[in-house]
C-alpha cells in the first residue's frame, strides 16, 4: 500500500515527572499509519513510546509490550489501531516527538 495523503500532523510531548500514560489506539478507522519523529533522542527515561505488537488485529495481554529508544531523525512507523502509550519522563527536560498521520491508499 502506499501513502495517499497526510491526514493530520503534531507534537506530543512528555513533561518532566510525567507518568505512564494509560493503553490505549489513536482511532478506530483502518487504513492509517503514525509517523512518530523525534526532536530529541528518545530513551527508556525520557518517556519512550512503549507498543503492543500485533495488538491492531488481536488483543493478548500476554504480549511483551516494546519501547524502542529512537535517536534524532529516526522514524517509527505504527498502525492507528495498535494499541501504545507513552511512558513517564523521568529526566529534567521535556521529550518532544513531532508526529503525523498518513493515509494509505
């Protein structure tokens, strides 16, 4: 499939102290991929985007969730209906993550 169109675009940062933030997917509509793009590098402390893989077609809590740490210019691709959240800052400083939505075709 290819990319029709940007669907939306924005930044989603975690605070300095902030906490896990609940489970959960960005919509209920097939067909939309999100493009996490990092402003900072992205580590375990600073509130890494932790996923449930394969949870956009079947939903087994036994799943080991992953929280890929991404350097400056990386690039995460996940499907809208993947379950993900972000976990808590534990650093100083804010983690900023610019993202937008794609449309597939």
């Amino acid at each position: 499939r290819c990319i029709r169109e940007v669907d939306s675009v924005g930044c989603v940062t975690a605070l300095p102290g902030g906490r896990h933030q609940p489970w959960h997917f960005d919509g209920g509509e097939a067909g939309l991929v999100n493009a996490f793009i990092p402003l900072v590098p992205v580590t375990r402390h600073n509130g890494a985007t932790e996923l449930r893989p394969g949870s956009h077609r079947f939903n087994d809590p036994r799943t080991v969730p992953v929280a890929p740490e991404l350097a400056v210019g990386d690039v995460l691709l996940f499907d809208w209906l993947l379950l993900h959240r972000g976990r808590g800052n534990a650093t100083p400083s804010s983690r900023p993550v610019a993202y937008t939505v794609l449309r597939a075709a």
